[in-house]
C-alpha cells in the first residue's frame, strides 16, 4: 500500500513510469484508488524488483536509512 498522493508519480505522465516498470521487470501491476498495489509475476524476481522499484518511488526519505544515487551539486546544507 503506498500514500494516495504517490500513486500520480508511481504512474508518471501519460503512464510512463508504470510501463517503464512492466517492461524492465515483466511483472504485472495494478495500483487501486486507494493506493493499493498488487504486483503479480511468474518469476520471482521480477516481482521483487518491480516492488522494490515502486517503494523507491513512493516512499519517504527516513533518518537513519541509505540511500544510492549521484551528486549533481554541493551546497552550503549539504549535497
């Protein structure tokens, strides 16, 4: 289940991210309008890419946790 307001990015414009997750992952997934998501897939890693890869998306940044990605620019706050 991911917030409400997440379910606009998790699909992107025009579907774009959505299908972008299909066809990397091969899972199928269906996001209801109360932002609950069923992922379904006959391997078993696809299923678990395509959830990681939505819970990228959707969830929020927590204190503590690690995060991959790329610096574009340093700041005085940070990078």
């Amino acid at each position: 289940k991911i917030p409400t307001d997440k379910i606009r990015e998790v699909i992107g414009t025009g579907g774009k991210v959505i299908r972008e997750i299909v066809e990397k992952t091969g899972a199928k997934i269906n996001i209801e309008d109360d932002g609950t998501v069923k992922v379904a897939s006959s391997d078993g890693e696809a299923m678990k890419a395509a959830i990681k890869w939505i819970k990228s998306i959707a969830s929020e940044p927590e204190v503590g946790q690690i995060y991959d990605g790329t610096v574009v620019k340093v700041m005085e706050f940070g990078a």
